[in-house]
C-alpha cells in the first residue's frame, strides 16, 4: 500500500469487474481536510497519479 494525497475530490473505479448491464463500480475519494491521505494498492498507484487528483506523499513522519 501507498499513501497518496488527494487534492480534489473524484471519483475512481473500484476495479471490480461490473455485473453484465452495469456500469463500473465507483468510489469516491474526498478532499475534506485539505489534502486527505488514502492508501492505495501499488498496483493502482500510476492510475490514481494520472487523474491529477492525487499526489505522491512527500510527508514521512
């Protein structure tokens, strides 16, 4: 997992499969803080990047 920081809230596919007829499963990630950080799957981190509405956390506490 990855922390990320998102700085707009969005909407990103939950990469669920969707039931045939369906559209795509969604989350919603929100910007309620002022830059809130969520954990991501490596795998998902260049996707997440991509949407410009997250950040790499540069905060290593």
């Amino acid at each position: 997992m990855t922390a990320l920081r998102c700085i707009n809230t969005c909407y990103m596919p939950t990469g669920a499969k969707p039931k045939k007829g369906r559209s795509p499963e969604v989350e919603r990630f929100e910007d309620v803080e002022g830059e809130d950080l969520f954990e991501v799957e490596e795998y998902r981190v260049e996707e997440f990047l991509a949407t410009s509405n997250f950040v790499a956390n540069q905060d290593r506490r």
